[in-house]
C-alpha cells in the first residue's frame, strides 16, 4: 500500500517541555492505526502537530508525498486531514444540521446533502435530532456528532483523539462499531486512544508511546499479545 502520511524526527515542544520526541512512523492508504499510551504519553500532542495546531520544534511532516510541516491548519484541512479532537470540539450553540454543515465548509461539490444523509446512515439518532442544538445532546450523540461532521469534509485521513472518553460501555461499543465501518469503507485512519484493548482490536497496526517517544511498533494483534503491553496496559 502506498504511503499517505509520514513523519520523520517529529519534535513537539511547549516553551521548554518536548511533548514528542524525535518521533518517526508512517501511515499507509487505507489502514487504521492507533496509538496507545498512558495519560500524558504525548498522542494528543502528535496529532495536533500533523493537524498544525502545534508547530513542529524539529522534524518534517509529509502528506501525500508533499511537506505539511509548516503549513496553517485551514491549508491541512483543505490537503485532506480532519481531526476529530478530544473532547468533541462541537459548535455548542448551533444545530446539529449547522455542525454538519461547516464540516464541509471547504466543499463546493453539489454532493454535501447526499453525504448528509450517508452520515445518517451511520449515526440515525443525529437525523432525530436534527434541528437540536449541539450543546443539549448526550456526551455520546456529541461524539457521533463530531466524527460526522469531520467526515462531511471527506478527508483523505482521519485523526480521532479519545472517541470513548467519558462515554458509557454501551455507547463506546456503538463508536467503536462505526469506526471499524467506516474503515471497512476504504477510510484511512489514525486513532489515538487509552483504551488500548479496543484500540488493539479495531487496528491493523499499533504504536505504543511513553514520555512522548514510541517505544515499541508492531502488527496489533502481535502488540495485543505482548507481555509488556498486556502488563502496562491491558490489565494483565
């Protein structure tokens, strides 16, 4: 499979705290990659970085074999990079349709409605609710919410930041569902989780990272069955 995203030598600093460090690994068309980390390992800080939310300290970032290391979020989104970020980042204030909306604010196609309605099909209850406002929906329709409208602007590459944080078993089962069928449907993405159980089994391939390096890259089902990683972070 071709390459669709790489970074080589990633550095990631907060005045003169690295986050990430000297970080390399690359993405390839249609997998689904997850990273997993105790709190404060650095995942949310790497994909901020290949979103330009944090300018990289060192290190070179390419997207389709051209450099987005240095380019504004809004030329990211337009190459074809979406986040769906921790904590949902919804419009509170607007509608859901509204939400939906500005996730294509980029498109131009006479496509959006229909792509609209292909979000439906995923998420029903977002149809229901339509015309509510975002900030009155339930933390799980907020986080369906969010990946819909990041999926609006028909990305290239989805970035997710903690899709189960704060959700109930039963609605982090319904995400996770739609995660592995939206990259059943061709959808190349990179997901950033602590619960590297569900992480393991919705991946192809698997990065493990601790005070911002990776420290240890395998097949998922090979980093699900490693003592070390079952030990750390699957409770063995």
């Amino acid at each position: 499979m071709p390459s669709l995203l790489e970074a080589r030598n990633l550095t990631v600093a907060y005045g003169g705290i690295q986050a990430v460090k000297d970080v390399s690994f690359e993405i390839n068309e249609g997998e689904l990659v997850c990273f997993i980390g105790a709190n404060g390992a650095g995942k949310s800080s790497l994909l901020k970085a290949l979103c330009g939310m944090a300018p990289a300290a060192a290190g070179a970032m390419h997207f389709q074999n051209q450099s987005i290391t240095h380019l504004p979020v809004h030329e990211i989104v337009r190459r074809g990079i979406a986040l769906v970020p921790e904590g949902r980042g919804i419009f509170s204030r607007m509608t859901v349709k509204e939400n939906l909306e500005m996730g294509a604010y980029t498109r131009h196609d006479l496509a959006i409605d229909a792509d609209m309605e292909k979000a439906f099909v995923l998420f029903p209850r977002l149809k229901e609710r339509l015309k509510q406002q975002a900030g009155t929906l339930s933390g799980g329709e907020q986080q369906m919410l969010a990946i819909a409208r990041a999926l609006m602007g028909r990305p290239k590459l989805l970035l997710l930041d903690e899709p189960s944080m704060g959700l109930a078993p039963l609605m982090v089962q319904k995400i996770f569902e739609t995660i592995r069928e939206v990259s059943k449907a061709g959808m190349t993405i990179l997901l950033v989780e602590q619960n590297a159980k569900l992480a393991l089994e919705v991946s192809q391939r698997g990065y493990v990272m601790e005070s911002g390096a990776i420290t240890l890259n395998d097949d998922a089902e090979a980093l699900a069955k490693n003592a070390d990683v079952r030990k750390a972070y699957l409770g063995d």
